[in-house]
C-alpha cells in the first residue's frame, strides 16, 4: 500500500523535510531535517505519538544546516548518512542497495545517486522516492561542487530513478515554484533538464549554467559533515 509522508518545507532554502510512519506504527523516520525548525519537528512527531528512530540525509548540504545530531540527541535516533558525504559521526553509513528498518514492517531501500555530489543517496518507501537534490520537480540539482558530475548525474537518474514504476511518487529535497510532489512518469516525459535529453546534451546544459556560489556553503557544509552540531549563522 502506497502511503504519503508528513511534507515540511523550509522557506528560507526552500528544503522539504520528511516524515515516515505508517498508520498505527510508533516509529518513525525523517529525512533532511533543518536545524531552524528542530522545535516544529519535535512538535509533529509529539503531536502524532510518535518515536524518532532514524534520521537520513540525502548528501551534506550547501545552503542549511541539518538538526540531525540535535534530533539524535534529544530523542535516541540514529544518524544515517551516505557513506560517499564525508558525514563522519553518523553511525549507519549507507551503501547503495542498503535497506534500512526504521519501523516493525518498514523499511528505506537506499539508491546511490551521484551527480548532485559525488555521495548523493535517493531513498524508496512504499511506492516514494525521496529523490534529495538529485531529481527535482522539472529539473535536477546543480553539478558544479561537492565531487559533482553531470554525466553522473544523468546516468543515476536514467538508469536507475527512471527505471522506477511510472506511478513512484516522487518527492524532491528543494522545490523553488510552489510544487510539492511529482511522479516518474511525467519527470520522465516532461522534466525540462532530462526527458528526451541525451547525455552529452545535458552535460552541455548543466555546464552553461554558470550558477552563483551558494550563500551558506562554507557554514553549511562543515557543519553538516559533523550532523549540524557545529555551526554559526
């Protein structure tokens, strides 16, 4: 049974946090959490009466800091983070094809999917793809830091997210337009940086992009390497 996860957006970096739990399950998981709004996601799991097992990240990202050691602290959870970010202090270090019980029945399948970063994970739950910064709402992440690749980038999603059932929900780490959940289907027919798109194409377009540095990068990603636990903005 396809089910949907708690949705939670960032407007400051338009981030989308996630939590999962099925109906009737004490435990849940989160994805990307940010270290802004640590109190309004406590508030929802307190809310719901539920127990906070796993906290995944998707990559070591640029513009926020995560509240995944603070979550890890103040509730016991564990840290999981794609072994390829350089996130030293989490505890799983996730490999691709990792699957990861979070829940009595539940489970994250994990996807490598470099391109983003060189250490880029995608998460599958019951039918969702939490596609981080690697597929986007009509587009995808930027190349250009972090071990990135365009050419890398277009094979993750070609052969691996674009392999995925047409009616996988799909649910990105940023949306910048008010959108807030696609499936693959129409990102395959319609994404405007990869259907119908061959390789070298793309690797030209995303090298023409010539995008500005982000804001919070040199904050951003040492904190996020240590879980969000040393930081100042």
């Amino acid at each position: 049974m396809q089910l949907n996860p708690i949705q939670l957006f960032d407007a400051e970096s338009s981030t989308f946090t996630y939590i999962l739990a099925a109906p009737g399950a004490g435990d849940a998981a989160i994805i990307d959490p940010v270290d802004r709004h640590f109190e309004r996601d406590l508030a929802h799991l307190e809310r719901l009466g539920l127990r906070l097992t796993h906290v995944f990240e998707t990559h070591a990202h640029a513009d926020h800091v995560t509240s995944a050691g603070r979550l890890r602290a103040h509730t016991g959870a564990k840290a999981c983070a794609p072994s390829g970010c350089g996130i030293a202090p989490a505890e799983i270090q996730l490999q691709d094809g990792d699957r990861i019980g979070f829940a009595d029945g539940e489970e994250l399948a994990v996807i490598h999917t470099p391109g983003h970063t060189a250490g880029s994970m995608c998460y599958l739950w019951r039918g969702n793809l939490f596609s981080g910064d690697t597929l986007l709402i009509g587009g995808c992440g930027r190349t250009d830091f972090q071990g990135g690749s365009a050419g890398d980038l277009y094979d993750s999603v070609t052969r691996k997210l674009f392999t995925l059932d047409a009616a996988t929900r799909v649910w990105p780490g940023h949306d910048y337009k008010g959108q807030s959940v696609s499936t693959i289907g129409w990102e395959r027919a319609h994404n405007a940086r990869l259907a119908g798109r061959g390789r070298a194409d793309f690797i030209a377009l995303m090298a023409a992009l010539d995008l500005p540095r982000p804001g919070l990068m040199d904050v951003a990603v040492p904190a996020n390497r240590n879980l969000g636990l040393a930081h100042s903005v």
